[in-house]
C-alpha cells in the first residue's frame, strides 16, 4: 500500500506528523468528499502545535495605500480606480509622514505600503503627480516612503504589485519584507467572462516569475490565494503546491495568506456567492498540512467577522498585519477586529496573541536576507516588542522608543 492510496484517517495522521503530500494525497483531502473539516482541522492543529506550540501571532501595522490607480480590472476589486475617477487618491509627501507618525504614536512596527499596478505604465497625469513630489517613478515613491518610515522606527513591507528585478533589488534595501499574492495558477479564471480576463498582471506565468526573482534575490516574501472566485477545489491545491515548490527551491517564503473573497458593491462581481466558512476553514487546514512548517499560514480576520476562533480551530498561526490606527483600504467594509476580542478569542483556545515583525525571525536572523542598513532598525524594533504583554502595551512601547537615525 502506498502513501497515496492509505485510509484517509492514516494519511491525515501523516500529514499531521509533517509528512510531504502530493498532489494525489492533497486532492483526496481537499475532496468535500474528503475526511470532514473536523478531521482536517484536527490534524491541522496538531501540525501547528508541533512546530509552532501555542503561539498566534500578528503584526501592528499602519496601511498606506500609496495609489489606488491600477492599470488592471479585477472583477472583484474596489480598490482601484482610473485618474479622475470618484474615490482616486495618490498620497503627497506630507500625507505619507502625517499617516506614519499615527503608526509611530499608536506602536505599530509595520508600515505597509499597497498599490495598484504599474499605475504609470497607462497613466500619464499619475506620472505628472509624481513629478511634482520630485519623484520619476511609483518605486521612487515607494523608496522615499519607506526611508520616511524607517526613521520613525517602523519596517517597511511593500505590495505593489508587479516588479521587476531591479525594482525589488532597489526595495530590497530599504524594506524588510516585499509581497504578491499569487491568488491563483489558474489560466481559466483569465479567460473571457472570468474575473483575471481584463488584469494581464494576474496572469499566473507573471506571478510566478515574480515569486521566483524575489527569492533569487534573498527576500522575503509573502504570498497567498484568494478563494471563492471561480476557481476549483484543484485550482486551490495546484495553487498551494506552486508555493511550496518555489519556496523549495528558494526558501524565501516566509508566509501564505488565504483570502476569502468578499463580494463589494459596484463590482462585477457583487452578487456573486461567498465562500462559506466551511470551505474557508478547509482551505486554511489543508494550508498547514501542506506547506512545510517553516511558512506561516494566515487569514484576515477581519474579511470572517466572528469566525477567529473556528480560523484558530483550522491551523492558522498568524493573524496578518492588524492595524489600530488605519482601515483595510482593500477591503473597507470589513473593519479590523479588536486586539483584545483577538487576544481574548485566543486564550479561549488556550493560545496566545503575541506581535511580530513584518520579517519572521526564520530570515531575520540570517544575515544573508536583510540588508545591513535594516538589521539595526529591526533589532530596535525586537526589542520594542519584548516589551509587550498585551496589545494595550504597544503604545506605551512606541512612547519609551529612541529617536532613530537617519538613513
């Protein structure tokens, strides 16, 4: 008998114990006809207890939407918008700091920089507002940001969508961590009447070329999917899959976000069904089942509101940047939960909240994965957090804080 032919219950038992599935084993898991979700959440919780013991994790940040202008049309999207359209933004200089100073004030240690993509490749007056903050490009913007948050204590990660290798090796030096969602390695969701079908940087080949050139270039990485969106139970495991392999040959993958979609109004998609929690938190126990032990598995809990502790009960061992200063400008309906209704879901499931760096320490301490500009900041940050017991002490941590050097 064969690994991918046992009984379920003794190839759960395996995966639990950290064996390596393949694609045969993961699809029988990930079947609906598969081992209940219990059973899969069960086996989850026990992988994440061996590696992981009864630590969750999350990370304070402040979210700064740089540009909402996008070249691409997701269905799904509310984010971006076209120059001109109701709801377009670019942040000036000034509003950059104000916003950073807020995240400096409340403890946040992350500063987390999202975009649209490429917004210049289509936008001449985007290029022209650019201009006028004495900057040629979007990672012009990005990098004068990120040294602004530096300064104030505060590690940049950046998701701006595609880059290219010399953009990120630029990044690289002044962010700890960069980011992609790889969402899914379906070409069908690309076609005609699919929701990829007017976004040519969804498409997979793109994606994964990026995920793969981040980690040629030694940075950490943040990934995920985004489920509910048409794809198939296949698609999603595929999908998991291309993560491993790449962090395999890289080992710079450092966590995978698994994203529900959530339907907004105004978008193609706004009648469309969600993903029920059922399939939300099978996704997120075969996640921890199949990714190695060293990738962090995470889910928003603010796009599941009052599901923390069945997102706990599946595997998940991180909670995702949470900010207490900033909305999720993604996803703005869906405020973040309370720190203390987190830290509290938690310890009912006799587990405990703690922050983190936007860098896990797996890469930060090897010193071939930060650049040496970064190492001081993020050791004063370290140390700001030992500080903290409970979310209400990362003020009083920002408040005890030295003034930082200039970069």
């Amino acid at each position: 008998m064969t690994f991918a032919t046992l009984p379920i219950e003794r190839l759960l038992d395996g995966a639990a114990r950290g064996q390596t599935l393949g694609r045969d084993e993961a699809l029988r898991l990930a079947d609906a006809a598969g081992p209940p979700t219990e059973a899969l959440a069960e086996a989850a919780r026990a992988r994440r207890g061996a590696a992981r013991g009864q630590v969750i994790t999350y990370s304070p940040k402040v979210f700064l939407p740089l540009t909402n202008l996008c070249r691409n049309f997701c269905d799904y999207c509310s984010f971006r918008r076209s120059p001109g359209d109701e709801g377009a933004w670019t942040m000036s200089p000034g509003q950059v700091v104000e916003q950073l100073e807020r995240g400096r004030a409340a403890g946040c240690v992350e500063a987390l920089f999202c975009l649209g993509d490429t917004p210049e490749s289509v936008f001449p007056a985007y290029r022209r507002e650019l201009g006028t903050f004495g900057q040629a490009s979007t990672v012009d913007h990005l990098a004068w940001s990120a040294r602004e948050a530096l300064e104030r204590g505060l590690l940049p990660h950046t998701n701006a969508g595609i880059l290219d290798a010399a953009a990120m090796e630029r990044l690289r030096t002044v962010n700890v961590s960069l980011g992609l969602m790889l969402e899914s390695v379906s070409e069908r969701l690309c076609q005609r009447g699919m929701p990829h079908h007017r976004a040519p940087d969804k498409r997979p080949a793109r994606r994964l070329a990026m995920h793969e050139e981040a980690g040629r270039l030694r940075i950490p990485f943040t990934s995920g999917l985004l489920i509910g969106i048409g794809e198939t139970t296949a698609e999603r495991v595929d999908t998991l899959l291309a993560i491993r392999d790449l962090d395999a040959r890289h080992d710079h993958i450092q966590e995978v976000i698994i994203q529900n979609f959530r339907a907004h109004p105004r978008t193609p998609m706004a009648g469309r069904p969600e993903p029920d929690l059922d399939t939300l938190a099978r996704t997120v126990a075969l996640a921890r089942l199949l990714l190695p032990d060293r990738v962090h598995v995470q889910a928003p809990p603010n796009l599941s509101p009052g599901a923390s502790q069945a997102l706990l009960d599946a595997g998940l061992d991180d909670l995702g940047g949470i900010s207490p200063v900033t909305p999720d400008y993604i996803n703005p309906q869906h405020p973040w939960p309370h720190l203390d209704a987190l830290a509290e879901a938690c310890a009912a499931r006799g587990l405990e909240l703690r922050p983190r760096l936007p860098v896990y320490e797996r890469h930060l301490d090897h010193p071939a994965w930060l650049d040496p500009a970064l190492r001081a900041p993020c050791e004063a940050a370290r140390r700001r957090l030992a500080q903290v017991r409970h979310p209400r002490d990362l003020a009083a941590a920002a408040a005890s804080r030295p003034a930082q050097a200039s970069l």
